[in-house]
C-alpha cells in the first residue's frame, strides 16, 4: 500500500531510502502471535519454508476488495486514496 517503483526512460527515478517509501513496523496494526507447534516432517528441524508469499497477495486482495466496494478496477497498484478518487470520478 505504500511501495511504489517510479521510472523514467527505464530506470527506477526513486531508488533511495530518502524518496521510496518502505513499510516499517510502525506502520503495522498491533496483533497477537499464536504458535502452533506442528514440525513438518520433510523439514530439516521440523521446519516448513514460508519464501515470499506474503508480499505477493495484499495488492490482490487489496484491488479485489475496492472493486467489490466501488465496482471500479484500478489496474495500477498500490491504491491511493487518489487513484480511487480518480477512477470514480
């Protein structure tokens, strides 16, 4: 919701820390952590990967739920109160 990748002739124009937004800890609601202990048995240690999924689902999710609100689909992530406004007007 915050991360966004600008280009200019094919190179990335905010590449620094100092104008490219990343998401910190700050900007997460607070939720409780429950462990549920069940060692996966192909694992090493019981251990089961995670990889990077959870970057890859919330625009989706994201997208789906404003254009099950709004009827509209913003093909451009991430959804800015903008970029909503926008596409319905």
């Amino acid at each position: 919701m915050l991360e966004e990748p600008i280009y200019k002739d094919g190179v990335m124009i905010n590449n620094q820390l100092t104008n490219y937004v990343i998401p910190t800890a700050l900007d997460t609601p607070p939720f409780q952590v429950i462990l549920v202990e069940k060692p996966y048995s192909r694992g090493p240690f019981g251990a089961k990967g995670v990889g990077e999924l959870p970057m890859d689902i919330p625009g989706a999710a994201v997208a789906a739920a404003v254009k099950h609100a709004t009827g509209r689909l913003i093909p451009t992530l991430p959804h800015t109160p903008e970029r909503i406004a926008k596409a319905l007007a």
